[in-house]
C-alpha cells in the first residue's frame, strides 16, 4: 500500500506514553498520545500480526483533544469505540473509524492505509441541510436569512471554487477562492466530502468545512448544486435535502439578469444548466423536499417550518443535556451485542455522576466524514 514500515515494536508502543491497544482481526491498533508532550497529538500506529510490520495510517477528521488517558474498544469490524477521559460526557464518545466505507474509499483513493475520527453525538443530533436549485432561485437569499436570524444554530458549509469573486464576496466567508490545480490535489487526497463542474468552474465542499460547523456545534447547511446533492446522497453525511424551484423560469431568468453578477454568456449557459436541475429535482429518493420560492417571506417561512419540524425528532433521549455537560471519567466495562457498559472513575456522590452508565448502539447513524449520532446514554442503577 506504499506506507513506511515503522520501526516500532510491541513493547515500545506500550511503554512512554499512555496508550490502548485494540485487536481487530489481523491488526493491532494502538491509539495513544505523542511521545512529545508538548505537541498534543492522538498517534495511531497499525501493527498488521501477521508480517510483524508497523504502518502509521493517514487519519482524517478532527480528532478528539489528547486527555490523560482513554478507554478503548472493538464494536466490529468497522469501529473503534474511545472513552476521553476528564472531559464533559458529551464530548468523550469517539469512534476511530478503521473499515467503513468511507474509509474503504479514501484508502482507494489515497493508496496508503487510513483511518478517520467521528465524534459521537447524544441522542439524534440536527442532520446538516443540503440546499440546492438552479442558479438565481434564491438559495443565498433564504440561506442569509436563516444565518442572520439563527446565528448561533446554523453554520454556513463554505465551499471551496475554481470561479472568480464577485464584487462582495470575501474569500473564507463566502466560498474559499482556489486555483484549479490546488483543488485537483486536494480532491485526489480525500479531502472533498463532494465536488462538481458547475457552470465551467469547479465547486466542492471539503470535509474540514463541514466538520468545522458541526464542531462548533451548529447545524451546518449546504448550497450546492444537484450533483453535489447526488454525492452527499451517496456518502455518509446523513442530511435533509431541499430543492428550492423558482415559479416559473421566466422569473428565474429575470433574476439571475437582476442579480447582475453574470455575463450574457455566463447566464445562458445557468439557464441551459437550470432546465436540466429542474428536470433532476424530481429523481426518485434524492430530495425530501421541494420548495418553491415565489414570494420570498412565504418561502423563508415554509423552510423555516421544515426545519422545525425535523427539529421536534431531536433529544428524545432521556439522557439530558445537562449530564451530558458533567465532567467525569468512565472505563469502559463491558460489552454486549447492544449496550457497553461505563464504569465512572470519580466519586459518584461528589461528582453528582452516576457511576454506571449504559451505552446504547444500536441506533447508531452518520460517521465520518462528519459525526456519529444516535447514541443512547441511561444511568444503571448499581447495588
Ligand atoms: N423570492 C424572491 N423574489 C424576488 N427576487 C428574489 C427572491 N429570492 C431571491 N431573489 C433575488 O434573486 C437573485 C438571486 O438570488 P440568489 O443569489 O440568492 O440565488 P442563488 O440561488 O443563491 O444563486 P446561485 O446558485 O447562482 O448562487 C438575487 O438578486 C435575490 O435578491
Ligand atoms: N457541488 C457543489 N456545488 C456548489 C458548491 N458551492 C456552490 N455550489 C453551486 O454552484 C452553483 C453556482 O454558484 P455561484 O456562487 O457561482 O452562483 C450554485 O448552484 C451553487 O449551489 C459546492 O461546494 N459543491
């Protein structure tokens, strides 16, 4: 697969730093970390148990902040379960991608072994919102609103693009402005959750820019075009989709021509690209959702009541969001086909933790590139 073999042995990857080792059929993952205290990074090495050779794996995601120590174990084939340490509940749980698909694909991609991070979210999380819809229907319209009145909810997907700024356009605010062959290179390294020809240039959404959003613990929302729907429909990233239609393309065309952003060339070959988006809104299970924007207020209302709705599904979880908020340290105990249980590590009666918890799996939904939702906590009462 073309990594280095490392030099590195059993006995020196269980001495000079705290760190777990977890079987997985043939390999030995130890996650644990660096050696240098004072660069705060997670290390994975790979032992494959058969050659008796090392691999240090290319990890993708965000990873969680290094604690004093973790509890870590197999869930399958597919997942590492880790336990952080001396952090709030909720933002303890991690998975250490090692099978997936998504890693399958980027391992294909890349032709060097990887892993990827995915934080586990509590109960159901806000699945991020995909918005798209022919050029000049008013996506950047309803998704300012939105932005404007909801700051603290909603996190604008930055995209990157090959096509010029416009006049007002900030590069890091609205779209990250990038050279053809930089785009290339990180597109060939894994680092686009999507990306797309749109209208003679190139358009993605990097996986940092989604992941910057859901860290920041907003519900990220993304404009892109029908075919970047298409392959965030095929990735993992569970998200609502919505398709923005215009009244009639009369009055498309008349705003695209009022936005006064485009040259004549330019907006002919959007309208060309618009009749073959309208016609793809339709494609059986890509859009839950079609909304039209005729009267500006209206739309913006009827896409704020979607949004609700899909909002009355989260935190159904009996665990709150205050015992997610506790610091404590648990161990993971024990293992079953659906629930691991967590021991607590500090004085349950001064910590106000409880001491047992059960730890549901079996809805687990997402993963990376993004987060792990589903997760069920509920306190066991102990004898
Ligand atoms: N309901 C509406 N009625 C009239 N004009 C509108 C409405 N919604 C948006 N507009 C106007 O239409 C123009 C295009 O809107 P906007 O830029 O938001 O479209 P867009 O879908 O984001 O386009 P693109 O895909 O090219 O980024 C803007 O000038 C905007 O002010
Ligand atoms: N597939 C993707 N499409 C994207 C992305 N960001 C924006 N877009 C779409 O491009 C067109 C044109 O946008 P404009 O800003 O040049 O008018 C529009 O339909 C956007 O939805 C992306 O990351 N991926």
């Amino acid at each position: 697969m073309g990594e280095e073999a490392v030099e590195f042995s059993v006995e020196k990857a269980t001495t000079g730093c705290k760190q777990n080792a977890v079987d997985v059929g043939d390999k030995t993952y130890v996650i644990g970390r660096s050696d240098d205290d004072s660069k705060s990074s997670i290390i994975i090495k790979i032992l494959d148990k058969q050659t008796q050779t090392w691999v240090v794996p290319t990890v993708l995601g965000t990873q969680p902040t290094p604690t004093k120590s973790q509890s870590a174990i197999p869930l399958n084939d597919e997942k590492i379960l880790i336990i952080e340490k001396g952090v709030p509940l909720n933002e303890s749980i991690w998975f250490l991608e090692i099978d997936t698909p998504f890693v399958k694909q980027q391992r294909k991609i890349k032709g060097t072994e990887v892993v990827s991070w995915s934080k586990g979210v509590i109960g159901v999380g806000q699945k991020p919102v995909v918005i798209s819809g022919p050029s000049g229907v008013g996506k950047g319209t309803l998704i300012a609103k939105l932005m404007k009145d909801y700051p603290s909810k909603f996190g604008f997907s930055v995209s990157h693009t090959t096509r010029s700024p416009r006049e007002k356009e900030i590069d890091g605010v609205h779209y990250h402005f990038t050279e053809r062959i930089k785009i290339d290179k990180d597109i060939s390294e894994g680092k686009f959750l999507e990306f797309a020809h749109v209208h003679g240039n190139v358009y993605g959404t990097s996986i940092e820019a989604v992941e910057s959003v859901t860290d920041e613990g907003k519900r990220c929302i993304l404009d892109i075009d029908v075919q970047g729907a298409r392959s965030v429909r095929a990735s993992s990233l569970e998200a609502i989709f919505i398709f923005v239609c215009p009244p009639s393309f009369e009055e498309l065309e008349k705003r695209l021509r009022a936005r006064g952003t485009e040259t004549e060339e330019q907006i002919q070959k959007r309208l060309r690209n618009a009749r073959a988006e309208l016609d793809q809104s339709n494609s059986p299970g890509l859009f839950d959702h079609l909304l039209v924007n005729d009267d500006l207020e209206t739309c913006y209302e009827n896409l704020k009541n979607l949004l609700a709705l899909d909002d009355d599904q989260e935190d159904s979880d009996d665990f709150s969001a205050k015992d997610g908020k506790q610091t404590t340290s648990y161990s993971i105990v024990s293992k079953n086909d659906s629930e691991i249980m967590l021991q607590s590590e500090t004085n349950e009666s001064k910590s106000g933790a409880a001491s047992l918890l059960a730890l549901d799996l079996s809805s687990l939904s997402g993963g990376a590139p993004g987060r792990t939702r589903g997760l069920k906590l509920r306190s066991v009462n102990s004898f």
